[in-house]
C-alpha cells in the first residue's frame, strides 16, 4: 500500500518556518507556529534543522485507551476527537516526537498530510511523496 504524505529533506531547510506559519494559521486559525502540527527544530550539526512530522507509522494506535487514533483506509493515521479523552499517551509514545500538545487544547494534534505546508515550502525541503506503507497494518 502507498500513503501520501510528507516527505522530507532537511538539508534542504533553510529555518524559516513559514511552513509552521501557514500549518497553524489552517488548522487553529491563529498566527502562533506553536500550534503547528509539524515542527523545525535547529541542530548543533548538519543538517542545520530537523523537520518533525508524522510519518503515519501507527505506533500510536497500540497505546491509544480509547481507540480514537485509526489508520484511514488511504493509510494516513488519524485522530479522532470525538472519542479522544485527552489522556495524551500518545503525545509521549510517538517515536517521531510528532505528536504535541498546546497549553491550552486538551486534544493531541498531529500531521493530517494536508500538504499546505509543502506548498509553502520555498527550497523543497517539505514535500507530499508517495510512501511505501509495507510496515503499516489495516
């Protein structure tokens, strides 16, 4: 199965996290980059930045009490928060580090892959790509 989502390059990152921008301004409607579902971080070494998004691996799923984070029929790993207690196991599982939380959202919040970001994204370093889902369970 193939699953399109973010792809990433972080040596192409150059840090100016309009990604993060456009991502918050989507999705929570505000101009705060702490509320992105995806993040750049700056390294000590090369590359420079580390992209950190959900890479829709699915280990969340496991630890999830009330089974509000399901694998989509396209492969993409979704939360559902209308079944979503707020427990955030999930939040400190995330092999990524991908899925967060905001001081003040009582809800997880990841990656949907929408690729507004990889839209934004002036030097290529985020992109949408097609990736093999061979470790990805229906």
């Amino acid at each position: 199965m193939k699953v399109k989502a973010l792809g990433k390059k972080p040596e192409l990152c150059n840090g100016c996290r309009d990604c993060e921008t456009v991502c918050a301004k989507t999705f929570f409607k505000v101009d705060d980059r702490e509320r992105a579902s995806l993040k750049i971080m700056d390294t000590k070494g090369e590359p420079k930045h580390k992209i950190i998004t959900c890479t829709h691996c699915g280990d969340c799923i496991a630890v999830c009490p009330t089974q509000a984070i399901r694998r989509l029929k396209t492969g993409l790993v979704m939360i559902d928060k209308n079944k979503c207690i707020g427990c955030l196991s999930c939040v400190g599982f995330c092999p990524e580090t991908a899925m967060f939380q905001y001081k003040d959202v009582t809800l997880p919040f990841k990656c949907s892959s929408c690729g507004k970001c990889a839209a934004e994204c002036k030097t290529g370093a985020i992109f949408m790509s097609e990736l093999e889902a061979t470790k990805f369970v229906s």
